[in-house]
C-alpha cells in the first residue's frame, strides 16, 4: 500500500474514533436530561453513531478492495 492510502486508512480510521466518541458523549448526556430535552442529543447521537459504522465500512471495502487488487 502507498504512503497516500495508509494517510488515507489513518484519517478514516481517526474519524471512526471521534465519531464514536462523539456518539457516547452525546448518550451520556442524553441519559442526564428530562424528557423533552435528551431527544435532540439522542438523536446526534444516532448520528453519529451511524457516521462511525460507514466509516468503517468504508475503511473495510478499501482494504478489501486493495488486497484483491494485489492478489
């Protein structure tokens, strides 16, 4: 693998973990709150949540993608 596509993996793989932490964080408050007041931090969470997961698949396809265009 190039020294651009390993750039390319650390940043996704970065944004994985600020996504989920951004996710959690947002849970975490929400769990604090009344109702009426959390759904807006639950719904960010989710979000979030789901912007982590795609970056993840991405990141995986890539890979997947990038073995089989070596094999």
């Amino acid at each position: 693998m190039d020294m651009a596509m390993r750039e390319i993996f650390e940043i996704l793989e970065e944004n994985v973990r600020w996504w989920e932490q951004a996710a959690v964080t947002c849970e975490h408050t929400a769990a604090r709150l009344l109702e009426g007041e959390k759904e807006g931090w639950q719904l960010m969470g989710a979000v979030y949540r789901e912007r982590a997961e795609k970056h993840a698949r991405l990141v995986e396809q890539m890979r997947r993608d990038g073995n089989g265009a070596r094999g």
